[in-house]
C-alpha cells in the first residue's frame, strides 16, 4: 500500500471511512421507513416534512449517542453538521416512498 505525502491524507483513519458507509445506509433506511410511516398514516403538507425532520434528528441523536460516544469530530470529517445532513438523495427517498404509500393505502378515501 502506497502512502501519502499529504499529511491530511494520513490523518483518515480506514475503518472510520468504511463506517461512514453504513452510516449512508442507515441513514436512507431511515428516510424510508419515515416516509412509509407518513403515508400509511396519511400525512399530507408540513406534517409529512415534520416528520422526516423528526427522523432524522433522532437517528442522528442515536448515532451521536451510540456510535460517536458523543464526539462525531473523530468519526466524521464534518462533525456534528455532517451527521444531522440528511442528504439530498434521502429527501428524495423520503417523498417517494411517502407518495407511493400514500397511494398504495389511501387510494380509495
């Protein structure tokens, strides 16, 4: 394995790297059950949003607790700010799967 000379390069730790992919995932799994949750229960408008936004402050919460032992500075480049992100995709994830089971279960109202 070849080394750096950049001496941030040689800061990253590699399993702190590898980590940071499952926390993408679970972070997505989140934003799709909280968008099934928003359709089965059949929210529409800012009570759909509120609730994604209330998804992922906990499971950052729980990640910042459990995971980062309360430092996220050591595990993820952008601190604090980098876990509460949920990700431009996430949101996308969140709307569709809200709209398709919104559609799957109230179809019929």
């Amino acid at each position: 394995m070849a080394t750096s000379s950049d001496p941030a390069a040689q800061l990253v730790f590699a399993p702190n790297v590898l980590h940071n992919q499952s926390l993408t995932s679970v972070k997505f799994l989140s934003s799709c059950f909280a968008g099934a949750v928003a359709g089965i229960l059949g929210l529409e408008n800012w009570l759909g949003f509120a609730l994604f936004a209330a998804s992922v402050l906990s499971t950052s919460f729980v990640i910042y607790a459990i995971n980062c032992k309360g430092n996220p500075a050591k595990y993820l480049p952008g601190g604090l700010a980098e876990l509460a992100n949920p990700g431009q995709d996430n949101i996308f994830t969140f709307i569709l799967v809200w709209t398709l089971f919104y559609g799957i279960v109230h179809v019929y109202d």
